[in-house]
C-alpha cells in the first residue's frame, strides 16, 4: 500500500525517536549497573553479609552464584 510522503516523513521520524530513546535507554542501565553497591545488593538477596570480596575475583563468578543457589534450595 502507497504511503504518502507526510506518512513516510512520520514514520522516519518515529524511528528516529527510539533509536534515540533506546541509546539513552541504555546509557541509563549502564550506569545504574555501575553504580551498584555490589555488598548491599548480596546482603538483600541472600540476607547475610559478605565474608570476602576485598580480593579480585579469579573467575566470572558463576560458579560462585550456583553455589549460592544450591545453598538456598537447601534450606526449609
């Protein structure tokens, strides 16, 4: 179906604007991913305190976040 050219223009513009929103969007994250307080967010989520993390970490970590998992599907 032909779109007259004041539709097309609408439509581009359209685009334009998320594109927009969606690197600001995402500057956004990435600045809230940032800003995180890594202590407090392990304190909500599994209610205890963080023993160690003052050492850099030797690998992604992931093995740690399924041991923790584990942990938590052991308990009642």
């Amino acid at each position: 179906m032909p779109r007259s050219p004041e539709e097309l223009e609408l439509m581009r513009r359209w685009v334009d604007t998320w594109r927009l929103a969606g690197e600001e969007l995402e500057r956004i994250r990435r600045e809230e991913i940032q800003s995180r307080d890594t202590h407090e967010a392990i304190h909500q989520i599994f209610d205890t305190e963080l023993v160690c993390l003052e050492e850099a970490p030797t690998t992604s970590g992931l093995v740690d976040q399924q041991a923790w998992f584990a942990r938590l599907r052991r308990q009642p």
